[in-house]
C-alpha cells in the first residue's frame, strides 16, 4: 500500500502543472472570450432553473432542476466539508482565497462545457441520449480525436469512485460515535477494533449506496434533488448560526484569508506557487469545473437549448464553492481547529463541536451521511456512463459492482492514500476535458450571440 501510495504521490507531482495550465490559463481566456457572459446574465440563469423557461416537448430524461441538483450533489458534500479542511491544513488560510478565484473562473468553464454538453448530444448502445466530454470530443472535435475520449473515460473510471467520502463518512462516524470506547464500555472485545468499525461501516454504506445506484438515472436524480436543497439548507443554517455567535470574528477571519494568500514566505511544499495549486486542486475537487462530470448529468436535461443548460451549470461553483466552502473556512478558522494537528472532516468536526453548544459534531454526522449518500448516488452514475463509452451500455452497468467494493476498500484506506488517488485521477480528466473545450468554444460563443439575439426578440 505504501509503493502505490508513493507512486500516486510522485505521479501527481508531473500531472499538477498541466491541469494548472489548462484550467487557470484556459479557464481565464474564456472568461475574456465570453466577454463575462455567466456573470452577466448570472439573473437569468436562476429563471432559468426555477423552470421559467422549461420546454415539456424537449428532448432529454430529467429537469434542468434536477440536473443541477444531481451535479450539485456530487460537489456540494464532503468536497466543501473536509475538502477545505484538508486545504488548509495543506496550506494554511490563505488557500481559501485562491479557491475562491478558480471558483469564479470555473463558473464560466462549466458555461462552455456545459452547453457542449447538449449541443454534442448522442446515443448509447441502448438508444439513449448521452452527453459529456467523451461525446462533445468524438461528435464535435471529430472521430480523428477518439483516443482523447477514451483517455478521459479511463480515468474516470478511477476519478469516480466514491473513495473519498466513504473514507471522510468513515472516519465522521470513527470520530463522533467512538465506537472503541463504547465497545469496551459494554465489555466487548475484539482483537483490532479500529479495522472492524471501518469495515463495518464500509459494508453497511455499501449496502445503502447499492439500493439506489442499481435503480439508474432517473432514481438518482429524484433522490439527489429531493436531499440537496434540504441538505444544503440544514448545513447553510449551521454555520450561519456559528458566524452569529462569534460575529466579531468574521471579518478577521476574512482579513486572515486575504492576507495569508499573498505570503509568499509560505512553508507550503513548492512555496507561494504551491499554496496556489493547493487552491486550484481543492476547489476542483469542490466544485468538479473543468473535470467534465457536470456535462455528463447535463447533458441528460430536458432541454434542446445548450446556452440555457451552460447558464444553469454555471451556478455549480458559486453555490458549493463560493457560499459553502467560504463558509466551512470561517467556522474551521474562528474556532481556532486550523491550528489541531488534523486534517479533513476530523478537522471540521472539532470546528463545529467548539462552537455549537458541544454538539455540533453530532448535527455535522448527520449532514454529512446525506451528503455522502447522495455523492456517492451522483458518482456512481459518472463511472457507469465512462465504462458504457469504452465498452457499452450493458457491460457498463457493472462498474456499480466495482464502485460498491471499492466504497468498502475506502473505508479502512488512509486519507493520503484517497486523496492521492483522486488528485491524479482529476488532473488527468481536465487534461482532455479542458482541450475539448477550448477548441470548441468558438461553437458555444455561435449559439450564445443567436440564443440572446431570440431572447431579446421573445422567441427564445
């Protein structure tokens, strides 16, 4: 475990500056292409989700509603609740600011990918409508660059297991409920109690997760959207109440992000420029912008209009990155748990026991199980639709098999060995991903300037 680990380790280090490149460099240059184009009409995009412009005759298996909520599912969940608190253990809470930048960037990568999504529709093995990197490469950049889809799709046979938040789940339920004590409380003994609790913790998630990703897409996404909203509202209402409490600590903690992401004198690995790619790294891991995973639920809407999708999609990063992960930052650094030496949802947890009355952890366990089963829903969806592309529709449903055993090896893995395997896995998806749509967004800019041009007139 520790050579593979290692190996991850070293590869990352290669795989970093490329996926740095083309999301920064390339996210930043369509934001001056779009001429700020989700910003701007960020209003319009909200109509857009409350259904104001729905069209029932469309083609496509699930609202624009419902692909938001399912993208959002996957992203707003233990990405925002231990994802920034490895972060900043990682880099202090100067990191935050710089997940804040690759958030509103991200916000216009997931504009162009998103409407590729729709614009490249096409159909599996069984007849169904398909959409997402592997489909806007091979229809719209052309069959010459195949190898870059299946590139893709390999790696997201990997990025899409749901490793890390059943590790995070995992080690939520190890902190909180301390089942090593109580056993011996109630005069139990087993011969290593750590590796029993995990396994059995794994198992039963695994079970769980099993009942709704054999059920497919359309059971996922009346799922997902009925426990984000309410999951993301308990969480919201939570740390709001904290910043309350300690109001006079808010603006200092902000002031502290800010100023802590301009030190250049960091001890981060790889200094200032580390502490960046520490960001850009984390927030992709919050908000998946420039992955290529939110075009694959997207790109299921019942829409015939791409622009109105990409518009939609752009919201992701605001809503889970920029609100939530903010958020999580400020609770975990007025409560002074960035100073503990922990990392991820342990981290949090100490956060939220200090500052809600002692039993802020408790409340913590129970968002974080619905967050971790509905990302763990949403993920599970990714992985089948990569392997259908390499393979088809029929052999790519037994990816479930795969992802559901690999939930129950997440659970007794170190956090390092997770985190490694995910970071590769990402940096290697944006690669193809951010290439597709660089070269495609003169396509999505076309169908931008003809959808307004409707708009204005009132037939769009």
């Amino acid at each position: 475990m520790e050579v593979f680990n290692s190996f991850l380790k070293d590869a990352n280090t290669y795989a970093n500056w490329p996926m740095f490149i083309l999301l920064i460099g390339g996210g930043l240059l369509l934001v001056f292409y779009s001429k700020f184009l989700p910003y701007r009409f960020f209003g319009h995009a909200i109509a857009i989700t409350a259904g104001k412009y729905d069209d029932k005759n469309a083609k496509g298996d699930v609202s624009s509603f419902q692909a938001l909520s399912a993208a959002v599912a996957a992203t707003v969940g233990l990405g925002n609740i231990s994802g920034v608190a490895i972060a900043i253990h990682d880099g202090g809470p100067g990191v935050v600011f710089w997940i804040w930048m690759t958030a509103l960037i991200g916000m216009c990568i997931k504009f162009y990918s998103c409407s590729l999504s729709i614009m490249y529709r096409s159909t599996d093995s069984d007849g169904k409508l398909q959409g997402g990197p592997m489909y806007y490469i091979t229809k719209g950049l052309g069959e010459k660059w195949r190898p870059l889809a299946i590139f893709f799709a390999i790696c997201g046979l990997f990025g899409f297991l749901g490793v890390f938040t059943a590790n995070q789940f995992t080690d939520t339920f190890m902190t909180v409920i301390n089942p090593e004590e109580n056993l011996v409380a109630l005069g139990g003994t087993i011969e290593d109690p750590e590796l029993y609790w995990k396994l059995s913790i794994g198992i039963v998630l695994a079970i769980v997760t099993s009942f709704v990703i054999f059920g497919g897409l359309t059971k996922i996404a009346k799922v997902a959207s009925a426990i984000v909203p309410f999951m993301v509202a308990v969480y919201l209402i939570a740390v709001v109440v904290v910043m309350v409490m300690n109001a006079s600590q808010v603006i200092p903690s902000l002031k502290m992000i800010v100023t802590e992401a301009w030190n250049f004198d960091t001890i981060v690995t790889g200094g200032f420029w580390g502490l960046v790619i520490i960001g850009v790294k984390r927030a992709m891991f919050s908000n998946e912008a420039g992955l290529g995973s939110a075009p694959m639920y997207h790109g299921q809407s019942k829409t015939d209009n791409p622009i109105k999708e990409g518009l939609v999609a752009s919201l992701g990063p605001f809503i889970d990155t920029i609100l939530v992960c903010t958020f999580t930052a400020i609770v975990i650094i007025l409560s002074g748990a960035y100073l503990e030496d922990s990392s991820g949802i342990v981290m949090t947890l100490s956060a939220f026991e200090k500052t809600l009355f002692g039993f802020g952890d408790d409340l913590l366990m129970i968002i974080v199980t619905a967050f971790a089963l509905s990302t763990l829903f949403t993920y599970s969806y990714y992985g089948v639709k990569s392997l259908s592309f390499l393979t088809n529709a029929k052999i790519g449903n037994y990816y479930n098999i795969y992802f559901v055993l690999m939930i129950v090896f997440a659970a007794i893995a170190s956090l390092e060995l997770v985190k490694n395997l995910i970071d590769l896995s990402y940096a290697l998806m944006v690669i193809p991903n951010m290439i597709a749509v660089l070269l495609l967004a003169p396509k999505v800019n076309a169908a931008a300037k003809d959808y307004f041009k409707k708009l204005k007139d009132g037939s769009a």
